[in-house]
C-alpha cells in the first residue's frame, strides 16, 4: 500500500496537470486487466486510457516512489518529460519532499539546464 496521506498524491496531480482529479479507482476489464481511473471533483471519471502522457509518466513515478521497499535508489530518464516546462519546479519539489520522506534517492536524466537550477542543495 502506498505510504502518503489520503489526498496528498491527487493534490500533487491536480497541481502538476490540468486534470481536477480527488481521488483514484481501480476497475477490473472484461479480459480481466486493472484499470486505473481518476475521479474528479464533479464525479467525471477518467480512464488513464484518456489522459496525456505526462499524467501518466507522473502517475508511474509516483507509483514506483511510493511504494514502500521497492529499492532506496531510483534512476529515470528524462523526468521532465511530457511536462509542462512551468510546472518543472512542483515535479522536483515533490521528487524532494518523497526523498526526505521515504529515505530514497532519485537520479534522473534530462535535456534541459533549466532544471538543474530548481534543484535544492
């Protein structure tokens, strides 16, 4: 099970996407696959079949960093990636906070110098 707060990860997703999701569901597909669906706050539910690539790349690295004891050290490539450049700084904020918070660290890759600049010591 995940180790953050009810509300803190769709919190992060609302300000990282243009998305109003508030919570999360798991359905199960006639051929028997889990499917994620986001719930937003007017009741609209949202396959991740249907949401941009850069909800998605948030959603995988917040399930790998959040998961407890899947590794202490992560490596990602690209990690701006399907994001929008203003909400960089909120990508690596959070990335920062789950560090302190799950004893973890990140390397990740990027083409971009801007980003090295938004990083904390």
């Amino acid at each position: 099970m995940f180790s953050w707060t009810q509300g803190q990860l769709p919190g992060w997703l609302r300000s990282l996407t243009p998305m109003d999701a508030v919570d999360f569901e798991f359905e199960t597909d006639l051929s028997g696959r889990v499917l994620l669906v986001l719930v937003e706050t007017a009741g609209q539910r949202v396959s991740a079949l249907s949401v941009s690539d850069g909800t998605l790349r948030f959603l995988a690295l917040a399930a790998v960093l959040l998961t407890p004891d899947t590794g202490r050290i992560f490596f990602f490539e690209e990690l701006d990636n399907g994001l929008h450049p203003t909400h960089l700084h909120l990508l690596l904020q959070w990335i920062q906070q789950v560090c302190r918070d799950q004893q973890i660290q990140v390397i990740g890759t990027t083409h971009n110098p801007a980003m090295l600049d938004l990083l904390e010591d």
